[in-house]
C-alpha cells in the first residue's frame, strides 16, 4: 500500500449491489479485478505493479531490522551485547513506523487517509484472524494490539507449531483471498516468559525464560514496558520504589508472598515523610508541546479563569525572568502546596516541598498499580493516604 498504488477509481458502484441507504457501511464481499488486491476492512483497492516507494523503502530497512534481530536472538537475553542490538533494531522499527505517518499526516506530501486507515485496518484484521486461530487450537490469548499477541495454555512446541502453521497456510490463504501478489505478513514466535505482571495494555513486567529460542541466563534482566522505572519525565523516588519492587516480583524460582513487600512500603513512606529529600527525588519535568502564546486560559462558567497546567505557569515565571521557554524546552519543578497546586521552578529549591503530594500522587501510585496487578486479592491502598485529616471548625 502505497499512495502511487492506491485506485480509488477502480471499485464497485454501490448503487449496483445495495441500496443507496447503506452505502456508508464498507463492503463485505466485492470482485477484486486481476492485477489488484482489497484492503481488509476498508475496501479501498491497490494496484500490484509496479511496487509503490513505500514498499521499497520499507523492505531496506525490515532488512536491516531482521539483521540486527538475529544477531539479538544469538545472544543472552540482558546482556550488554543483547541490548546494542535490541536498540539498532528499535531504531529501524521506529524508523520503518514513521512510514505510517507519512501518508497519515494532512502536513505530508503523500498524505492520502485512505492509505493511512487501510494500514491501521489491515493490522487490525490480521491480529483478529491470528487471535481466532490460536483460540481454535485451545490456546489461551489473554492478550494482544496491532502486532502481537500474548497466550497461555499451550506447551512451546505447541506454540511453534501454531507460528509456523501460520505463515505456512493461515496468512497466505488469506491475503490470497485479497488478490495480493506477495506476501509479506510472517509471524515470529519471539519470546517466553516464566513470569510475567501485566499492569495495563503495553504496560507490563517480565522475567524471560527464552528470547527466540535462546535460554535467559542469570545476568537476563526483566524486560520492562510502559512503566515509570523506564520514564525520565518521573521523579527519582518513583523509579527507584518501583525498580525495587521489580526487582523483588522478578526474584526467585517462586512468586514472592505479598507480605513480604509491606515492609518495603511502609520503609519508602516514612523515608518519603520523614527523610532527608534532594531535588532530584521530587523533580517534575514536562516539555512545553507548543509555544507559550498558544497556551491560552480556559474561562469557567463564573466567568474566572480555570488554572492553567502547573509546567505552563512556571514557564511563564520563567519567561518572566528572562529564560527561553520556547516550544519543547523541559520545565522543571517541584510541588510545594499539593492543596492549593502551588509549584515553583527547580531553580528555587529550598526544600521546601509538599512531603504529602509526593507520596500520594508522585510515588506510591505507580508501584500500587504493579502490585495490585501482581496480587489483586491484597488491599494496597491502606498505604496511599498520607495527609492529615483537615481539622473542621466547631459548628455555631
């Protein structure tokens, strides 16, 4: 699919299959002419040859991708060498991605929506007709997005067999039924857990028991997604309390017991509130995603203005001193009044922040969400309060 490829004239006259009344709903079946293949879901319809620039340029670099995956695959899971190539084929997944935006966004010169929504859509087919396939064989798929899919239930032999039944028959079969010439879709079996804490989709934590085919070693680090351990705009305290609870659910042949991290928690809330802090265990960061000026303040229904985003007021203090604060500066800052959201820049700490607000909103939360998914049964929210009760004034 590409934007030279795409022929919207080439298409069935919906006034020749169905009536007028439901030419908003796309087609379920229509005559794919010979040279041409149908998007999944969209209908929208491609010419074969000659291949579009997209194509091309995407084949050089899954090239160099499968490349560096398979030096990735050679090695142990973790280890120094792994990650230097797990980060080149990052780069060249990243890079390949971008080519979806460039015929999804209205700012390019190749912008074509229909390219755009037949990509998305086509992933959304295939991840739906690979999940129904597993689900056929007894495998259970507890998750999945556009390009993957998680599953229990099923020995690795099975699962190979499934992978390799796939690309062998499922896929071909079906891009066959959508006239396309190559076939392009493979599906890899990547990587096994023998642990695993899904907090959120694309937000999880797992200790390897393989990555293609090769054994996690006892220097393999978890592979960590989404979560704050791995997030820079976060304070230091957050990564550190979290990496610590990692570290722990990752640990040993057996799960730990929940009991085991309630001391840990409750040593992080008193260092929280009673502990000597540094800058960077309470430092905030933010971007400004557009200039200043276009920051404009929300008027409420009183007819006062609703306060603006706690990076965009200090920005402008800032401004007001005489710093840049152009479109994509970092602000930094900390909270002093978590009540009242008063923040100050980083630059005029004194100590002097909120000790409640950092437990409460800052800290604690990220790891609550991870052990809450680890241990569901365990009340971890007695820990998430930390500010006295308002004392009320007697009533007349």
């Amino acid at each position: 699919m590409s934007p030279e490829t795409y022929r919207p004239d080439v298409r069935l006259k919906e006034s020749d299959i169905r009536p007028a009344y439901l030419s908003h709903l796309p087609l379920k079946t229509f005559p794919i002419p010979d040279g041409h293949c149908g998007a999944a879901l969209t209908d929208c319809v491609f010419v074969n040859e000659p291949r579009g620039i997209l194509s091309e340029a995407l084949d050089e670099m899954l090239r160099l991708r499968s490349h560096w995956n398979k030096l990735k695959a050679s090695l142990p899971p973790g280890t120094a060498e792994w990650k230097d190539a797990d980060r080149r084929s990052s780069a060249y997944k990243i890079a390949a991605n971008s080519f979806y935006g460039v015929v999804g966004s209205p700012f390019s010169r190749f912008y074509v929506r229909e390219v755009a929504e037949s990509v998305a859509q086509c992933g959304v087919w295939l991840i739906k007709e690979t999940i129904e396939a597993a689900k056929g064989r007894g495998i259970n798929v507890f998750y999945g997005d556009t390009d993957s899919l998680f599953a229990t239930g099923c020995t690795r032999e099975q699962f190979v067999e499934f992978v390799r039944w796939c690309n062998a028959e499922l896929y071909p079969r079906l891009l066959k039924e959508r006239g396309c010439a190559r076939n392009e879709v493979e599906l890899a079996y990547e990587k096994g857990f023998d642990r695993i804490v899904m907090v959120t989709a694309k937000r999880y934590v797992g200790r390897y028991s393989h990555f293609k085919g090769t054994a996690a070693s006892a220097d393999s680090k978890p592979e960590v997604k989404g979560l704050e351990w791995k997030r820079g705009d976060v304070s230091r305290l957050t990564r550190e309390l979290q990496g610590e609870v990692i570290a722990r659910l990752m640990a040993g042949t057996d799960p730990p017991d929940p009991a085991t991290f309630v001391p840990v928690i409750e040593a992080w809330r008193s260092r929280v509130l009673d502990g000597s802090l540094e800058l960077p265990d309470v430092l905030i960061s933010k971007r400004l995603a557009k200039p200043l000026t276009e920051y404009a303040r929300r008027v409420k229904k009183d007819g006062s203005f609703a306060a603006e985003p706690p990076h965009v007021r200090v920005a402008r203090l800032l401004k007001a001193r005489g710093q840049d604060v152009g479109e994509g500066v970092k602000i930094e800052y900390y909270v002093v009044d978590g009540e009242e959201m008063t923040v100050a820049p980083a630059s005029d700490w004194t100590g002097n922040v909120d000790r409640f607000y950092v437990w409460e909103t800052m800290v604690y939360p990220p790891t609550e969400r991870l052990l809450a998914a680890a241990y569901p049964t365990t009340d971890w929210r007695q820990w998430e309060r930390a500010r006295p009760p308002k004392v009320r004034a007697p009533k007349a």
